[in-house]
C-alpha cells in the first residue's frame, strides 16, 4: 500500500526551515519541552515494532485486505532496537515522559525485551523514570510477561473484545480462542504486572450486548476496562457511523448495572474518562476497581492530545487520524547528529495543528474523503 510520507530532509521542508541543522550559535531545544500551535505539550510518544498481527480484526487488520499475498516491511527497512533507543532518547529531552510500545502486533517482535530493557534506562526531564508501557493482543503474554517484567516494563494494556469464544474467534478472524487471551492477563498478573489495561473497541451490533458481561468479569480483579467507540482509523476497516455506540449509551448500560461515580483524570490529555464502582459506603472503592470510556468519535479530546507516533520504519506521524508523516529514519541513517534529529523533531510538532476528531464532529461527511494511514502501520 502506497503511504504519503514527508522527508524530513525533504526539499519543501527545507525551503520552510524545517529539519535543517541549526545556524551556529542557534539555541536548540534541549531539556526544554515543545509545544504546537494550538499549545499542546508533547508528552507521549507511541512506537510502532512491527507491521504484523496474528489477528485479522475488522476494524484494523481486514483479512480481505491483510491476506496471504499482503507484503509487509522488510526486516531492514524496520528501526533497529537501538535506533528506536535513540529516537525515544531525544523524544524525552523534548518533554516525552511516556513510553507506549505498540504493533501491530509488538511482542511478535523476536527478542522485544531487549528493547524494553534499553527503553527502561532513559528518564524524563525532572530525572524521573519513563512510564514505559505496552499494548498487546495478548495471544502469546502468557509466556512473555515475565521476560517483560523482567526487563523493566511497568504496565500492561491488552486488546480483548468479547467474553464470549465464539465471537471473539469471529472478531479476530483468526479462530483464536479467547481463553488464551485471559490466561495471557493471568500469567501478567502473576509476575507482578499491576492496574493492567483491558480495551474493548465496541462495534454496535456486533459485541455492544457484552458490555455489562465484560464489566461484572473484571470489577474486582485489579484489571482496569475501557470501552473505545469504534473509529475511522485506516482506509479498509469499512468504518460507518451507525456502527458507532456513542459512550454515552454504553455509560447507561453500566450505570444500569452498577452504580458508579466520575473519577477525575489521572494526567492531562488523557484519553479514558474515568468512571469508578461504588462500594458500599456510597463512595468509590479502590478494590472494585474502575471503567474507562474513549470517546474520539462522539466526545473528541483533540484540544488536549499530547500523542505522537512513530511507526515501525520511522516515520513520525502527529495523530492517530493521519495521512502524512516525516521520516526520520532518514535522519537516523543518514549521519544527523542528536541536535539535528531534536531540532527536526521539535520543528515538526511546533508546527503541529491537527485535530482531525473535532471536525469529523462537525463534518462526519470527512470521514470518507480522506487516506488515513493504517492503525497496524502507526499503533492505536
């Protein structure tokens, strides 16, 4: 599949003063965080290792699409763990304090824990250890969790659509049952992995009668769920609007259920708003645990994202929506030094304006006139 990317030593950059070394004595950003031009910080910068998946789930992978014939990145053209090292390096002296290792599908990546280990050694500005974090499908955690651990991954988020083995064997088109999946979080848990992340992407019609299933399974077990509408990421998913189960409605469900209260947001720019379980007292209590719902389609958080994304041969790309990218693997081979690759990267986000959400709000028209790059390509 053919993708617009942007050089970043791209002659139309150039002429716009971008990703050019600084003139001699220029200050450059360096333990300074950057903001865009709608004065978003950037705070999380999110790694895409592989291209690949061992699910084919609709609304990311088509296997219609992603089929047998379908070429994937060769392994040269991929970022080396240490390049991957370095970029995330000069991402955290521009303000980056969270790390999220994403796919694909990332622990099909052969000896990811190296990585993980030399992404655990960098700090954030203040000298405080990265939030170093990964989002798996969760096919093959149960024997990867404590490699993970081990290497000094702090936290945990698995993909998981359905309770149900059936339909998440359909979901996942790959006749994977589910069951391995939950022994996955288990195992996770078992080596000391805690407040793991289960998201649910919640297709209406398909898995939304699961929602209160999927919520009474995981109040109490130390496992937080969030429930994601279902989004116009990518070009192949078949994305429709009606497919949509805004959040609120899935919030009503649950407070039909159980009876919750509003949490407020653990960091700014989070994407989850937070709901907690009521415990007996009338207040939250910790021990049931909490929801989280991710609304980009009904309730866009575009004014505060603080994202960006690095896919898996290193093109920088500054929103899950995109359709463009700036290639700093270019920069990474072609002998820039760190102050060149930071002065480019701080560049790019400084000019940085999107907020694709808000006017799909608007103008839901837009969703089907624009080439977004594929989620498998940048990660979720």
């Amino acid at each position: 599949m053919d993708r617009p990317v942007i050089s970043l030593v791209d002659l139309r950059l150039r002429d716009a003063g971008l990703a050019m070394p600084a003139p001699a004595g220029a200050a450059l950003p360096h333990g300074n965080a950057v903001h865009d031009l709608r004065r978003r910080p950037l705070r999380d910068l999110r790694i895409s290792v592989t291209d690949r998946c061992n699910f084919r789930c609709s609304y990311c992978m088509p296997k219609d699409v992603f089929d047998k014939d379908h070429v994937y990145l060769p392994h040269g053209d991929l970022l080396s763990f240490e390049e991957i090292s370095r970029t995330a390096r000069l991402f955290s002296q521009l303000g980056v304090g969270k790390l999220r290792i994403t796919g694909g599908e990332p622990l099909l990546r052969k000896n990811l824990e190296a990585l993980i280990a030399q992404l655990a050694e960098l700090q954030t500005l203040d000298g405080a250890p990265m939030d170093l974090t990964l989002t798996t499908n969760g096919s093959i955690l149960a024997r990867k969790a404590r490699a993970l651990k081990d290497a000094g991954l702090k936290r945990l988020t698995v993909s998981l659509d359905s309770l149900s083995d059936p339909l998440f064997r359909q979901m996942n088109d790959m006749d994977f049952p589910v069951a391995t999946v939950l022994q996955g979080i288990e195992a996770a848990q078992a080596v000391g992995f805690a407040n793991i992340k289960v998201n649910m992407v919640v297709k209406g019609g398909v898995n939304d009668h699961e929602i209160v299933a999927m919520a009474r399974h995981f109040r109490g077990s130390g496992v937080t769920l969030r429930f994601i509408e279902f989004m116009d990421v990518g070009a192949t998913n078949g994305w429709r609007l009606e497919e949509v189960l805004p959040s609120d409605a899935v919030l009503e469900r649950l407070q039909s259920a159980f009876a919750l209260t509003p949490l407020s947001a653990t960091a700014p720019g989070e994407t989850a708003v937070r709901w907690g379980y009521v415990g007996a007292n009338g207040r939250h209590d910790p021990s049931l645990g909490e929801i989280g719902l991710i609304s980009s389609v009904t309730h866009a958080f575009c004014h505060d994202c603080n994202r960006a994304r690095l896919s898996t041969e290193g093109k920088l790309f500054l929103c899950l929506f995109a359709s463009e990218g700036w290639d700093l693997r270019a920069l990474l081979r072609n002998g820039a030094s760190d102050s060149d690759i930071r002065q480019a990267i701080a560049q790019v986000w400084g000019q940085r304006s999107d907020n694709y959400s808000e006017r799909r709000s608007q103008h839901p028209e837009i969703a089907q006139q624009r080439q977004r790059v594929e989620m498998s390509y940048i990660g979720g």
